[in-house]
C-alpha cells in the first residue's frame, strides 16, 4: 500500500511540472506576441515612409542610398512576412508556417546582414582608396545596384541547404554570421585609423597655402568621414540586436535541438533592428530627415484639407 501511494504522488508531482511548464510556455508565448505586435506596425509603417521618401526625392540618391534602399526594404518585409508568420507559428503550432517563418527570416535578416557588411566595406574603400572609388563606385552605381541584386538572390538560393539539412544550414549561418560581423568590424577599426590619420595631416597643416590648396580635400573627407559615423551607428544598433540570435544559434547548432519558447523572445531582438532602422536613418541622415518630413506635412495638410 505504501508503495502504491508512492506511485501515485510521484505521478501527481510529474503531472504539477508538466503543468507548470506548460503555463511558463504559455506566459512566454504571451509575452513575445505583446512585443512583435507593436514593432510589426512600427517596422512597416516606418520603412515604407523611409522608401517612399527616397522614391520621391531624386536628388537624394546615391551608392549609400542605395544601401539603405536594400536594408529599408528587407527591414519591410520583416515586419510584412516574418512577424505574421512568426506569430502564427507560435499561436497555432503548425509545422508548415513555422517553417515558413523560419525560411522567411533566415532569408530576410540575411539580407540585412549582408548589406550592412557591404556598406562597412564600401565606406572603407570610400576613404582607403578615395580616387579610385569616385571612378569605379560613384561615376558607375550600376556597380552596387548589381552588389544589392546578388545579395538578395544568393540568400534566397541558399535557403536550399535548410530544407536539405538544418543542422548543417544553422551551423553554416551561425559561422556567417561571425564572419560578416568580424569583416565589418575589421572594417571600421580601419576607417578609424584612416580618420585619425587624416586629422593628423590637417594639424600638420600650418601654411595657409597649403590649407587653400586641400580645402576641396578636407571638405570631401569631411563628407565620407560623417557618411562612415553614421553607418558604424547602424552597425552598433545591428550588433547589439543580433548577439541574443548568435548565442541561440551557436546552442542550436551543437546541440541539434529546438530551444525552448523563452529563446524565441532572441528573434523578438532581430525584428527589433527593423523597426529601429527608420529612426535611426531619419536621426543620421538628414536627405532622409527632410524628405520624410516632407511626406508627413503633406499627409497633415490631406488630412485638415478633408476635415
């Protein structure tokens, strides 16, 4: 009788955890869905305004425009695709739309990984090589036009390897992402030094002569100066959503495993970036700034026309 009655408490204990796991799950799924719900509103509203600026406003393009063209837009489709499908995959469980989700993101938040490694690179070749890069980059934007389209359709091909194998697809992300941000952080401890040692040419500069003679110099490193500041600002804001989503998959490529929902609160993080972004263009780039407040008084002036 004793050991019956063992039984039956130890069965009592183990329905109580699997229980009170279940209501953690519950509470985590809550949770992750009141923090994408918001930033999927503010991630399309605030890159389709960045976009339509950009699109009404010509004389602001240019080879970084178009960098942050490729970024707005995958930033737009993260808060158009992924998010829905992320918070469909947690509320209804389905294997098909969490795949979809998956690929979806993978593919998405490649792409901005991507692009923003080729904007730290093209700013370090804007200041190494500064002659060449007004010939080669500047007089031809086909050159990044072409950079953006293969950027798009490699990472949407190599989305193959996921449904092949996703242990071998995680090992291989989590090893690019690495890399991706070691080559952009290489790249800005250059553009540092290349920086520092411009200005220490300009306070050897003591000739009014020869200060006549490198002004349209200066102005023009002054230019690409503030054009890499503002891009190690978008790098800073993509490296600080990214680690949670680096850490998750480094665990799930050694071990294999799904991890559990509390993990998923890393992807809220990376969708965090795409909702960022727009600020942080509107805040560094004052072309943007101007042309989207532009679009704003015209929807405030249609809005008072109506009423």
């Amino acid at each position: 009788m004793n050991y019956t009655d063992r039984e039956k408490n130890e069965s009592l204990d183990g329905y109580a955890k699997i229980e009170d796991n279940h209501e953690s799950i519950e509470t985590a799924v809550v949770i992750i869905c009141v923090l994408n719900a918001p930033l999927m509103f503010i991630s399309i509203a605030g890159n389709l305004l960045v976009l339509t600026a950009i699109k009404r406003s010509p004389s602001i393009r240019s080879s970084s425009i178009t960098m942050i063209c490729s970024l707005a837009v995958s930033d737009l489709l993260v808060g158009f695709i992924v998010q829905p499908f992320f918070l469909a995959s947690l509320l209804t469980r389905a294997s098909l739309i969490e795949r979809v989700s998956k690929i979806t993101a993978f593919c998405l938040c490649g792409v901005s990984l991507c692009t923003m490694t080729a904007i730290s690179i093209d700013r370090f070749l804007a200041l190494q090589y500064p002659m060449r890069y007004q010939a080669t980059i500047t007089a031809k934007p086909r050159t990044l036009n072409t950079l953006v389209v293969i950027i798009w359709i490699s990472n949407s091909l190599f989305l193959g390897f996921y449904v092949w194998n996703w242990p071998v697809y995680f090992i291989i992300i989590a090893s690019g992402v690495c890399l991706f941000i070691l080559v952009s952080t290489l790249c800005y401890i250059r553009i540092y030094r290349i920086v520092r040692h411009h200005q220490t040419q300009i306070q050897a500069q003591q000739q009014a002569a020869q200060q006549n003679c490198t002004e349209g110099d200066n102005t023009n490193m002054a230019r690409m100066k503030r054009s890499a500041l503002n891009t190690f600002i978008f790098y800073i804001a993509m490296i600080l959503c990214y680690f949670p989503i680096i850490i998750s998959l480094c665990i799930a490529s050694i071990t294999s495993k799904n991890l559990p929902e509390v993990w998923h609160l890393a992807d809220t993080v990376v969708f965090l970036n795409s909702s960022v972004n727009p600020s942080l263009y509107c805040w560094r780039l004052r072309e943007i700034r101007m042309a989207v407040l532009k679009i704003l008084r015209q929807i405030s002036r249609r809005q008072a026309d109506q009423h």
